[in-house]
C-alpha cells in the first residue's frame, strides 16, 4: 500500500495511478469496490470494476454518456445490486442482508442530476425527513441542523418554501443539505450540474467545493473539469462499462495515455 | 386580460360580442339559458304541485321506519354529526398547529366571516335544508335540524380544546363508535328497516369510508413483491371489477344464503353495504395504483438513499403525491358509488328514488302524472349530495396542491 502521504504529493506531481485500487486520500479505505460486473439482462454495464476510495479522497468519474458512471455510484448504495464481485463501504459488505444495505445507506448520502426533491414537503421538512424518521432525531433537533445546513449551503431563508418554488441551483443545494442531514460519511453525487443553468452551476459547485475541503469522503461523476481540476484527488475515466485511465486531474490535462481518453478529453474541454 | 377595472358596458363588449361570431354565440346561448330558466322557474314556482312531496316528506327522508322509533335515526344523526365535528376540530387544531410551525399562523377570523365561508362552502346543502323545513308540516324537523347542528358544533368545539395527545387517540373514534354505539341505537330493528334519503346516505357514507382503506391495501398488494399477495390482490380486484354491480347486490341479498346458513349472515343492509364497499374498493385500488405509478422514480430512489425503511417510503413520500395526483379520480368514483346505491331497489328496499316512483302511485296522487315533481325532489337530493362532494374534492386538491410542481 502506499502511503498516503506519498499519494498525495505524487498526485500533485500528476502522476498516473493506473490501479485503481491504489488508495488515495488521508490513507485508510472507506469504499472499496472489487471485481464487480453488473447485468441489465444480457447487456453489461459494468465490466469488473476494482476501485478503493480511501478516506476524506475525493474522485471524479468522467466518461461517455451511457459509460456506466450512474451504475457505478448507484450500486454503491444498492439503488442497483451488483451481480458479481464485492463492495464494502466503511467495513460494511453489501449483501443481500436488509441491515446491511440500510447501514451503508444511512453513512452514504446521494445527490441527483434531477435533484428528487420531495415536492409535497417544504425544504425544512425535507431535510429533517430523514434524520427524524431514520436517525429518531427530536423534531428541534433536527430543525436546528437542518437550519444549520441551509446556512452552510447558503439558503436559510428559504426553510419555509416547497421545492417547486425554487430555482434549479437552489433545489440542489436543499438536495445537498437533505443529504447531509444524515450525517453521511460518504457522498456520491452523479451529475449535480447537468440539469442547471449555467448561471447556477459555481453555486453548487462551490457548496461542493467547500465540503471537499472539510475533508469529506465524495464520488462525484461530473464533466465539470474546473471542479475536478480544483479539488479531485484522482480523477477515473470510464468508457463501455470499465474503468479505462485513473490518474490526477493534472495528469489528465497533460499527458493522457489512452487514445479513447485523448479522444473524450478533446470533446468536453 | 386588462388589470384597470372596466365599466359594464366595456366588459359586455370584450368578452360577449368582440366580434360577429362571438354575438352570434352569445345570443344563441342567452336564448338557451332563458328559456330553461324560465322553464325551470315557471314549474318550481308556478306549474308544480309538491304536494306529492310534502304528503310523503316523511317518507322520503326516511322511508316506512316506524314512527315511535324514528328517534333511533335522529340520535344516530346526532351521533355521526358530533363526532364529524370532532375529528373536523382535531384536524383543523392540528392544521393551525402545523402552520405556526411553519410560521404562517392562520389568523382567527371572525364569527361573521366564518358563517359566511361556511354558508358559500356548503350553500347547496343549506338550501336543501330550508326547503325540507319550509315543506314539513310539523315542528320536528326544525327541532333535528338544531340538535344535529348544535351537535356537530359542540363536537367541533371539543375537538378544537383537546390536548394534542388526546387528539390523536379519538381519530379511532369513527371506527370503534360504529360497533359499540350504534347497534345500541338502532336497538332491536338493526338497519334493516331504515329507508328514503336516510338509508342512501348510510350506504353511501359507510361504503365510503371503508372502501377507501380497502382500496389502498388492494393497490398495495398488487405492487407487493410476494407473489401469494399480489396475487391475491389481482383476484379480488379483477373479479370485482367484472361483475356486474347490479349482480353482486342482488348476490348479497339472496345468493349468499346458498353458501352460508341464514342466520349466521349479518343483516341485509350490512351484506349489501359490504358488496358497495368490495365493487368500489376493486375501482379505488386501480385509481391509486395509477396514482402510484405516477410517483417519478426518483422519489423512491432518494428516500432510498437516504435509509427510509419501506413502509415509512411508503407512507411518507410516495402516498402523499400518489393520492393527491388522484383525487379527482376518486371522487369521481365516490360520486358513482353515492348514485349507484339506488340499486338496492331491486332487492326491495325503499331508498330515495324508490320512495320517488311509489308516491305517484298512491291513491290521492295516482293518475295525475305528477311523476316530474317527485323525480325532481329525489334528483334534488342526489345532486346536492354530489356538488357538496365535488366541491369539497377541489378544496382538498387546492390545500394540498400548495407549492406542489
Ligand atoms: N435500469 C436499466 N435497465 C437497462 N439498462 C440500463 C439501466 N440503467 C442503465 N442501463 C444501461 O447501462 C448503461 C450504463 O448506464 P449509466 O450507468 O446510466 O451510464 P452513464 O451514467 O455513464 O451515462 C447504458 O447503456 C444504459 O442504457
Ligand atoms: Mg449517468
């Protein structure tokens, strides 16, 4: 294994972690993905992806649309189930056993490209939702948090609005908020900006920023490579369901090695 | 639409004769309408004779229920009237409660301006009640009508003082109340002589009540991953929703006894208001199924994601959108339900519309084709009974459709 403090310093050098299951970050591993293939019938999505993810690292996932990014994350939390290999997430194997899955749920919080608000409640209810109903939070409790979210996410004065009365950035950064109210070890996020304006994209980029910063533990699938460039420990490019370059962010501004990757890069930058 | 107000005249001209088509259309229409209006106006106030209907009030409010136990029904009334005014008063308490949470405390209103709300809310309803009043020739009615009145407000006055606790306890109060008090008040004749408007008001408010439940663990069942539920589910659902309505009422009241022994069968009207229940919560488990699959994906996906337990997904995020998506729907099914309880004619009872097409028989009135001011009154009756349900459906939808997207 190496050291963490060695993969942070060659990382800011560039250089190519060409396995993925090298850990970055502050060192211990928090998501460790090995060996999994997942099946939409007799199509294969994923195609034996091994990836560690160590504590307070942030990676990036880019790729081609329909790549396998969202089905990566989304297994990660069980809203797919893998069909071969394993994933454990804070010492926790996923397995068919409910506790398991609702352990790993309750330490990894999710953010949507179409945000998934819920509608019929108002942004405070929204985010108490959770810890009231899953982590038995009293209601004052969990509205003081909450409140102390919407601060962090810079929005309190909208705690008494629905959803749909907010923009698109607003939406998202309550989608943030709600996330973090479980107090989640870990955050995927698939696409958080591909649904803005391009107006409202930095404010939620820069929420995520800020939370990258207080060393929280993040996947985020994004083309944002300003973000990724900024604040990404390694960033993972996938194409047809593998994962084909890890590296960091600079390392893929200078010197890509795959020709697919070259190919990608020069569309979206 | 021009915000500066209009004159009269300049309204007219907009909106009725902006062109040749539209004067063409509005002259057609004011025809129309006159016409039926006056129609209308000349028979309720000129051509008819509503003797019919006053000979035989009693009868159409409550068919042949013997005289010296009509104060059964009353009490029955005041019972279902008191304790409508209490959960009505623990709902709204909580609604204020809710709202000074969320910081937009509903200010008290006046007694004046509360009469007047209610009055535009439920205007159909009252005028029926006056009419009723003016027709009857005794005092009584005027004596029920208040005590049902001062009922339902005391109800609502006690619910409104309730400690929150104690609140949540009586919501149990509508469906325990039923099987303890009620036979009680009913005493030995049960419901099996009750009659008129009286008698479609109870099947139509108790299948009401109990399809609704019935529906939602039906839909649920069908989307349930066990296979002997679901499929369970399907059974009764698709069964119910083939046989004729007409079929099953005329099966509770004769067919059931060749399968069960007589006696071991509840009463008649108990069996024909189970067979409404079944066929309309066959009907309310495929609105709400539409309902639920109108729920985006991604509502389920995030209270996933963010631990919810099933049934607390369910309850919590996926109803609440399902059912206010189908209102309408349902309504429209409870309506349906409300008319369709005049099929228990053909198994002898004598409910509303019956008692409509008898009276024209009876001695002093046969002959004399008095058959549209009965038909009329008992229309009447069905039709207030829907607009009120209809309007109160749009009220809900408007309440929760607050800052929906
Ligand atoms: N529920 C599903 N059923 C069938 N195929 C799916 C499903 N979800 C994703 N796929 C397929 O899997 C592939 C990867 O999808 P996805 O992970 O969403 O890609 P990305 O997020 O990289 O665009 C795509 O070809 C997509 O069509
Ligand atoms: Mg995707």
């Amino acid at each position: 294994m190496t050291e963490p403090a060695d993969a942070r310093d060659e990382g800011s050098e560039g250089a190519v972690f060409a396995d993925a299951t090298v850990v970055g970050g502050s060192g211990d591993v928090m998501i460790e993905v090995f060996g999994v293939d997942k099946f939409f019938g007799d199509f294969q999505a994923l195609k034996g992806i091994d990836l560690s993810v160590g504590r307070q690292e942030v990676i990036v996932v880019i790729g081609p649309s329909g790549s396998g990014k969202s089905t990566l994350i989304r297994c990660i939390n069980r809203l797919e189930k893998h069909d071969h290999g394993s994933i454990v997430v804070d010492g926790v194997e996923l397995s068919d056993d409910i506790r398991a899955i609702q352990a790993i749920r309750r330490e990894t919080g999710m953010v949507f490209q179409s945000f998934n608000l819920f509608p019929h409640l108002t942004v405070l209810d929204n985010i108490t939702l959770a810890p009231r109903q899953v982590r038995k939070m009293p209601r004052q409790e969990a509205e003081a948090l909450a409140m102390e979210l919407l601060a962090r996410v810079r929005i309190p004065e909208q705690a008494r609005k629905h959803p749909g009365q907010l923009s698109g950035g607003q939406q998202q950064r309550v989608a943030i908020a709600r996330a973090l109210a479980m107090q989640p070890k870990v955050m995927l996020f698939d696409e958080p900006t591909s649904a803005l304006d391009p107006e409202m994209i930095n404010e939620v980029l820069d929420v995520m920023k800020e939370l990258a910063r207080e060393g929280m533990t993040m996947i985020v699938v994004t083309h944002e490579m300003g973000f990724a460039r900024e604040v990404a420990d390694r960033v993972v490019f996938m194409a047809e369901g593998q994962i084909v370059e890890v590296g960091t962010p600079e390392h893929f501004f200078t010197r890509p090695a795959e020709e697919r990757t070259k190919l990608f890069l020069s569309q979206i930058l | 639409m021009s915000t500066a107000p209009m004159s009269p005249a300049t309204w007219v001209r907009h909106n009725l004769f902006r062109n040749r088509r539209d004067a063409i259309t509005t002259v057609i229409a004011a025809v129309v309408v006159g016409w039926v209006v006056f129609q209308t106006l000349r028979f309720v106030f000129g051509t008819a004779r509503w003797e019919v209907v006053r000979a035989n009030l009693t009868l159409f409010l409550v068919g042949r229920y013997p005289a010296d136990e009509q104060w059964r029904i009353v009490a029955v009334l005041i019972a279902a009237a008191a304790v409508a005014g209490l959960v009505t008063g623990v709902l709204t308490k909580r609604r204020r409660r809710a709202a000074i949470a969320d910081d937009a405390p509903l200010p008290p209103l006046p007694f004046a301006r509360r009469l007047g709300l209610i009055g535009a809310r439920y205007w159909p309803a009252l005028v029926l009640l006056l009419v009723l009043l003016l027709l009857a020739r005794t005092s009584t009615p005027w004596v029920v009508a208040g005590a049902v009145i001062v009922a339902a407000v005391v109800g609502r006055l006690v619910g409104g003082a309730l400690p929150p606790k104690v609140g949540i306890v009586l919501y149990a109060l509508p469906v325990v109340l039923p099987f303890v008090a009620l036979p009680f008040l009913t005493g030995p004749l049960g419901w099996d002589d009750w009659g008129g408007m009286m008698l479609t008001i109870l099947l139509a408010t108790v299948s009401m009540i109990a399809c609704f439940p019935l529906g939602l663990l039906l839909a649920l069942g069908r989307r349930s991953t066990l296979p002997a539920l679901r499929g369970l589910s399907i059974g009764v659902i698709e069964f119910f929703r083939g046989v004729p309505l007409v079929a099953l009422v005329l099966m509770s009241d004769v067919g059931l006894g060749f399968f069960f022994p007589r006696d071991a069968l509840p009463g008649r009207v108990v069996r024909v208001t189970i067979a409404f229940t079944i066929f309309t919560a066959a009907y309310v488990a495929e609105i709400v199924r539409g309902g639920l699959q109108s729920v985006p994906r991604g509502q389920t996906e995030a209270a996933q994601a963010l631990g919810l337990p099933p049934v607390r997904m369910m309850a919590l995020v996926v109803l609440p959108q399902a059912l206010r998506n189908v209102i309408p729907a349902l309504v429209g099914q409870f309506i349906s339900l409300f008319k369709d309880t005049t099929l228990v004619f053909i198994i002898g009872f004598l409910d509303v519309l019956s008692v409509a097409d008898n009276v024209i028989q009876q001695p002093d009135f046969r002959g004399q084709g008095l058959f549209a001011e009965s038909l009329v009154f008992a229309a009447a009756l069905f039709w207030v009974g829907a607009y009120t349900l209809s309007r109160e459906s749009q009220r809900i939808e408007r309440r929760l459709g607050v800052g929906s997207r």
